[in-house]
C-alpha cells in the first residue's frame, strides 16, 4: 500500500485533500456559508455530519444554513439536535428562537431565548431574540425591559435602540420613539425607512 504522500508508480505524488480532514471540510463550509454559497455549505456540513452525527458546529452551521433558505422545520430539526448533543451550549436555543419567531410561535420562541439565557446569562443575541419576540408577540413593555438589559452591557447595540422604539410607536408615545430612532441610526442600524417615515407623519400631526 503506497503512502499519498509518497511517488505511486507512475513517478507522480498523490497529495491528501484538504477536505479529507472534518475540521477543514468543517472550516470551509463556514466560509461557504459566510460567502452565501448555502448550496455547497449544506453539501459539506451534510458530509461532516454523515461521518460524526454528533457534530455539534456542523449541526449549528446546518441549521443556520436552512434558516437563510426559508426551510425553517429542517432549521428547527437540526438544532433541536445540537440541543441534545451539547444542552450547556446556548447557541442552539438562540437559533431555535429565531426560527420560532419566523413561524409566528413567539411564546416557544421566549422559551428558547430563556434556556439560551439560564446558560449563559449575558447572551446578546439572546437578548435580541427575547426582545424581538416581545415585540412581536405585542407585549410591548416587555420587549422595552429586555432591549433595555441587552443595552446594559451592549450599550451601542442599535438593535436594542430600533426595538425600543418600535415598541414606543405602538405604544403611540412618538415623541420617545423618535428619540430611540435617533440613537439607533447613531449607530448605524438600518431602521426601515418607511417606518421612519410614518412616525415623522405622526409626529407632524401631533
């Protein structure tokens, strides 16, 4: 048996492909999922998982993947996996919330952003979770309270301004609202323009 690293007997080299080693595949799938390439990303993060069902990043990277396509069950499927390969791991509960908020379940969702919470109590992107599933879910002052303790320790997040003041527009306090408005495009967070655009209405009628 000749060594692939070793001449074979034609005189040439057989080199390993860096996809031969699950870390690397592992590594440019991330990268292909970063770069929008979802088909190849799903193909490789697909092929880790053939070989170690209990890869929790491949499962996590699958997940997100179906998430960006709309295929939100398989996006459910996968991180209830990595749930149960990984439950100290906060990272599934939070990609779990946001796919619940997607289905319209937001009281699954708040659920999740808990779980993901209990672990890891400073969790940001559980927080925005948490926030966004108030805010959809129209419980308004509480999607205030938790954008509020995301910005205690992400002051600059303009996520937390924006949910902040959606929640005061329904609330119809626009005046604050504006304020909120303000802050978040302080920080660069693209509040939607017509959004924008219908509390300035409302604030000139007022």
């Amino acid at each position: 048996m000749s060594n692939k690293n070793e001449p074979d007997s034609s005189g040439g080299l057989e080199f390993c492909s860096p996809l031969d080693n699950p870390e690397m595949k592992y590594s440019l799938a991330v990268e292909c999922a970063s770069g929008g390439d979802t088909g190849r990303a799903e193909k490789l993060f697909l092929e880790i998982i053939k070989g170690n069902p209990k890869h929790y990043g491949a499962r996590i990277g699958l997940g997100a993947v179906y998430m960006e396509q709309g295929r939100l069950d398989e996006s459910i499927k996968e991180n209830e996996t990595a749930t149960q390969i990984n439950p100290d791991h906060p990272t599934a509960f939070v990609n779990l919330a946001a796919a619940f908020i997607q289905k319209g379940d937001f009281d699954t969702a708040i659920n999740e952003c808990e779980e993901a919470l209990f672990i890891d109590p400073r969790n940001a992107d559980a927080y925005k979770n948490l926030s966004w599933a108030y805010l959809e879910k129209g419980d308004y002052d509480r999607s205030i309270f938790v954008a509020g303790k995301l910005l205690e320790f992400e002051p600059h997040s303009g996520l937390a301004y924006n949910n902040i003041a959606v929640a005061l527009y329904y609330k119809e306090d626009y005046a604050k609202s504006m304020d909120y408005v303000k802050k978040a495009l302080r920080e660069g967070f693209p509040v939607h323009p017509d959004f924008y655009n219908d509390l300035r209405e409302r604030m000139d009628k007022e």
